[in-house]
C-alpha cells in the first residue's frame, strides 16, 4: 500500500525495507535520474527480465523495455519476486512515462 505525501503527487512505501531507505531509494525519480542497480544488483535485474520475458513479451513488452523495467524494479527496491515484477511492470506499461518512444 502506498501513501501520498503533501509535497508530491508519487507514491511511497509507508514502511520500506530497511535496505531501501538506507540508500536513499525511495526519492522520487526523474527521467534523467531514474536509478541503476549497483554492481550487485544487475544479476538479479538480469534474471527477473528472463523470468518475465515470456509473459510480458506476450503482452507487447519489448525486451529492451523488460531490461529497463526489471533494473529499475531492482534498484528502486520496489518489490521482490516475479509476480510482484509482473503486476508492477503491466502497471507501468510498454512505453517509459513521458516518452512517444517506441521500444
């Protein structure tokens, strides 16, 4: 469940794991700051994107936009697991916010 703060119109965790606070991770992104997992992280990325490659690409999802889609779930800490990653990356669409990009 995520709440609204006064000073933005983006979702945060209420009570986020540990680990993400202790970065830093739940600041509000912007499209020229949008986090990169750390070192340790890309692996992790790597193998959610080839769990969800099937089913996303099923729906439209290129692979480019999966990658991009599973670093930031990564990164950002925003959840774990595959179908967490689902559910978030169909929220999130085939397209970045802001782009007339095809990917």
């Amino acid at each position: 469940m995520s709440i609204q703060t006064p000073d933005d119109d983006l979702p945060r965790e209420p009570d986020p794991p540990a680990r993400a606070t202790d970065v830093d991770k739940q600041d509000p992104a912007t499209p020229d700051s949008i986090p990169e997992p750390e070192a340790s992280e890309v692996e992790s990325a790597r193998l959610l994107a080839n769990q969800a490659r099937s089913e996303l690409g099923a729906e439209g999802f290129s692979d480019r936009r999966i990658d991009e889609l599973a670093s930031e779930f990564i990164a950002r800490d925003i959840g774990e697991g595959l179908e967490e990653f689902l559910r978030w990356a169909q929220a999130e669409g085939q397209l970045p916010q802001g782009s007339g990009d095809i990917y």
